[in-house]
C-alpha cells in the first residue's frame, strides 16, 4: 500500500476506536505508519481524511446478510429482510453507526460536502438493494426520492438506537409501520 491508502485505513482504525472529534493528525500519522505531510498532500486537511475514512467505512458494509436477501424486490419481506440486516450490524460491538451519530453533528463544511455526496450514493445503493436492482440503474429521480427517504429511515434508526437501543425498533417494527402506511394510503 502507498501512504494514501495507509492514510485512509489509519483514519478507518481511528475513527473506530476514537471518533471523529477526538482523532488527531498525530493520531493518524502514527497509526499509518506516514507523516503529517501526506495528510494534506493526499486529502487536503485531516478532517477531509477523517470524512472519506467514515464513507469507507459506510461503503464496506453489507445488508444482505449471510445468506442473502430472499424476498422478493420491492416486497415488504424484503423490506424487512434489509432493515432487520441493518439493525443487526447496529446491535454489534464498536458499530459504525454509533460514529454516525458523532459524524452528523460535525459543522466543518468540508466535511458536510463530502457526507452530502455520499448521502444520495448511499440512498441509491439502497434503492438497489431494496428493489433489487444494480446500482447503476437506479435513476438520480429515484436515488433523490426513495434514496432520500430511505436515508432519513436510516438517520432516525441511528438516533434511535444510538438513544435507546432498548427502546429502538427492529425490521420487523418497520415492516409493520410500512404496512400500515400503505394500508391507510391505499383505502378507497
């Protein structure tokens, strides 16, 4: 690996153990085996790092599940399926999603534009996996409609669970809510 990629994994290891306030440069440099230098070099700033770091981590996750989904695409098994996926790797030690409670906070706007972007790649790649479909067919419409909606799903899941993990729903909670919706939406 090259410092770029020694950087990102240092920063990957730090956020996970530290979070992201209490990260420093140093505290990168030393887990990376690098210099203070490549940080700007390669990233621009220590907070541009800590930003990709935490997409990384975010990207490197998966909701299918050991043996994958099931369901069928768009159905409410799957839907459930998915989410059920998602609250289980929140129930797990040293959880990304913890840090993202942390990471939501930040008022750095270098770091909002890069948590921006990754928000509607986030939103389309679970628009895929949800509907079954490859990322790259999802449309900007649908990544910018159900990918926004999906993400404000996975936004208040984390709040939840990272305020009352005993008190937060699961997939099957969510399977019901949607249920209910669509019922009460599609009354004649």
């Amino acid at each position: 690996m090259g410092h770029r990629e020694d950087l990102l994994e240092g920063a990957r290891r730090c956020l996970l153990e530290k979070g992201f306030a209490r990260t420093t440069a140093r505290d990168i440099v030393k887990e990376s085996g690098t210099n203070l230098a490549s940080i700007g070099y390669h990233y621009g700033s220590k907070d541009a790092l800590l930003a990709q770091a935490y997409i990384s981590l975010v990207e490197q996750m998966s909701f299918e599940g050991g043996t994958g989904i099931s369901g069928a695409p768009g159905s409410l098994e799957r839907f459930r399926e998915v989410w059920s996926n998602i609250v289980d790797s929140m129930r797990e030690p040293g959880s990304v999603w913890r840090l993202s409670m942390e990471v939501m906070t930040i008022d750095l706007p270098e770091v909002r534009d890069h948590l921006a972007r990754a928000q509607r790649e986030g939103g389309r790649g679970l628009v895929a996996l949800l509907m079954g479909v490859p990322e790259e067919e999802v449309s900007d419409e649908s990544a910018d409609t159900l990918g926004r909606f999906y993400m404000t799903l996975m936004s208040g899941l984390i709040a939840q669970w990272t305020f009352d993990p005993k008190t937060a729903p699961d997939g099957a909670t969510l399977t019901e809510g949607l249920r209910r919706i669509i019922e009460a939406a599609t009354r004649t």
